[in-house]
C-alpha cells in the first residue's frame, strides 16, 4: 500500500511539475476547451485549458496505441495525446465573422500547442478571428487519426458557426500540422468538413522521395523496414503491404490529392529551411495553379523552420524578426479577403 501510495504521490509530483515549468509566455486562456472522446472533462497538465469545458463523447473508430499519459514540454510541446483529443476555442469580443482551426505541428509526434497554438490565437483573436486550436490524437503509425479529429472539430464548428457569429471557417497549421491542414484541405469527406479557405504555413506536404521531414512520414505511416519485412507474413500478406504502402505514400504526399474543387490557399516557407525543404510549398502551390485553384505564396531568404508565431513578444530572438511585420501583414491582407 504504501509503495503504491508513493508511486502516485510520484507521478502527481511529476505532472504539478511538468505543468508548472510549461508555462506560455501570455496570459492568454481559451474561452473553452472540448475533448472529442471523453464523456466527461479530465484533469491535464496543459496549462492552456478553457475556462468552461465541454466532452462530446465521441466514439474513437480507431486507437493511436498511447495509453501512457500525456506529457508536456517547458515550450509548449504536448505528447501521446490519445483519448483527451481536444481543442481550445477562442472568442473575439467583435467576431469579424471568419474562423480559423489551426493545427500545430510538431512532427507528429507532439503538438507545439504555444509557439504554433496559443500565440496564434492571441494574434487572431485580437484582429477579430474565431480561434479553434487543435489538441489532436498523434498517429503513432495509425495514419487515419489525426485527420479524423480535425474533421470532427469542423463539423462542431459548422454546427456552432451562426452562434458564434462565424460564417466561413478556414484550416491553418504549421510544418506536420501543415501536412495535417493540407490533409483537410484536400481531404475532405462534404461540404462540413471542406474548410473555405487554407493557411499552410512551412507545411510538410510529401511524404514520398521529394526531400521532406523523415519523422513526420515515419510518424504518421509507420517504418519503412516494417513495411518491407516478410517477417510473420505469408507471400500474399506481403504482397498485400506493398500495395497498401505504395497507395498511403500517393496519397498523403498530399500535392497528388489537390483538384479544382481545393479552396484557396496562402503559403508562406524560407529557403534556408532544412528541417522541412522549401520544395514542399512548392510542388503544393503547383499544384493549386495546375488545377486553377487561387494560390498566394511567399518565400522568405532566411529564418529557417519552426518561427510561428513566437514574435519577440513571447522569445528573446524572433527566428524571422527582420520580416516578421512583412509576414503578418500580408497574412492580415489575404485572410481580410476571404
């Protein structure tokens, strides 16, 4: 009992830590937070959580494999998010009438819920956008999951948008996030699960052999050896995965998937970016122009991978501070005519 007991005081002690350390820099909460799957609010070491709270009960189709617990890093980075799948709402005090779901990114493997979340929500909220910051599910090699979950926060936000004083709602997110926004962008099932409009910000965009992020493949569809491996397969099983690996790598290198019926899309990459080459905005964009889709891209010489929204107003050293005005306004322009 009392090894038990010292365990939990443990575990407790590490989850007020962990919660305690990551802290964003803003005072900004969400009006709401609402969990997809459980039936009932949890408690969580995410600090950003709703003043009010709400749990939809969804059924979950399909488990990602965490059970563990989530963890959280001092910046921001959340993960094995599994059944507390959820997202943050904010409200502007004068809605503008157009709402963004943003996906941060993180790999696939956690979601940087403040650099590519909540700073971008402040910055939203403030210039009169509904916010909806995704939490969602990590695949863990369960590549249907995290797309599910978007598609579900789109059809709670299309069943609250005249509420809510919202009357188009667009997608944006951030390198893996990008690849999840794309995902819905080109995705997308009927008419509550098309966004109006996309923001793709250094997207992952290919996961086939156009130079692109190697954690985000691997994270979303699993490892390429195990694809390859005959190990406890018969010679129609492997057959079988061959087929199916070939058809996931099409698909969800998702510039294959864009068609004239694609909403408009803004793109914005560095070209010193190593950690998900700049190719990746590009062979999207031509795509959109192939199909007659409205595309608005900018390539800015140098600021690298992963500067979101963490302008000096949050960070010491702003990774694309000598363009971040520039940025921000052209983003403000393109969003105002949507």
């Amino acid at each position: 009992m009392k090894t038990i007991l010292k365990s939990a005081c443990i575990i407790a002690a590490f989850i007020m830590t962990n919660a305690m350390s990551a802290q964003p820099n803003t005072k900004l909460r969400p009006d709401k937070t609402v969990f997809l799957y459980q039936k009932a609010a949890v408690e969580l070491s995410d600090p950003v959580q709703g003043k009010t709270k709400e749990a939809l009960g969804l059924e979950i189709a399909e488990d990602n494999g965490y059970n563990e617990g989530e963890e959280i890093s001092e910046t921001g980075g959340i993960r094995k998010i599994s059944e507390n799948a959820r997202f943050d709402l904010y409200f502007p005090k004068k809605p503008n009438g157009t709402m963004l779901i943003v996906c941060p990114g993180g790999g696939y493997g956690n979601v940087s819920s403040y650099n590519e979340g909540v700073y971008v929500a402040e910055w939203m909220k403030e210039r009169g956008y509904t916010v909806a910051i995704a939490k969602y599910r990590l695949p863990n090699g369960h590549w249907e999951v995290p797309l599910t979950d978007i598609h579900n926060i789109f059809r709670y936000c299309r069943a609250h948008a005249a509420e809510w004083n919202v009357d188009k709602i667009g997608v944006m997110g951030f390198s893996a996030g990008g690849h999840l926004a794309a995902s819905a962008t080109t995705l997308y099932t009927d008419k509550e699960t098309r966004p109006d409009f996309s923001v793709l910000i250094y997207p992952v965009i290919a996961i086939d052999k156009t130079p692109s992020h190697k954690g985000t493949r691997l994270n979303l569809i699993g490892n390429e050896e195990k694809w390859a491996s005959t190990e406890g397969k018969t010679a129609e099983e492997w057959i079988a995965d061959q087929k199916l690996h070939e058809e996931l790598v099409k698909k969800y290198t998702l510039s294959n998937d864009i068609t004239p019926d694609t909403p408009p899309v803004f793109l914005a990459h560095c070209t010193d970016d190593k950690t998900v080459p700049v190719i990746n905005s590009i062979i999207f964009y031509n795509g959109l122009v192939n199909n007659g889709v409205e595309a608005e891209m900018h390539i800015f010489p140098k600021g690298g991978h992963g500067w979101g929204f963490s302008s000096e107003r949050y960070v010491e050293k702003d990774k694309i501070g000598y363009a971040r005005d520039e940025f921000e306004t052209l983003l403000a322009r393109w969003l105002s005519e949507r």
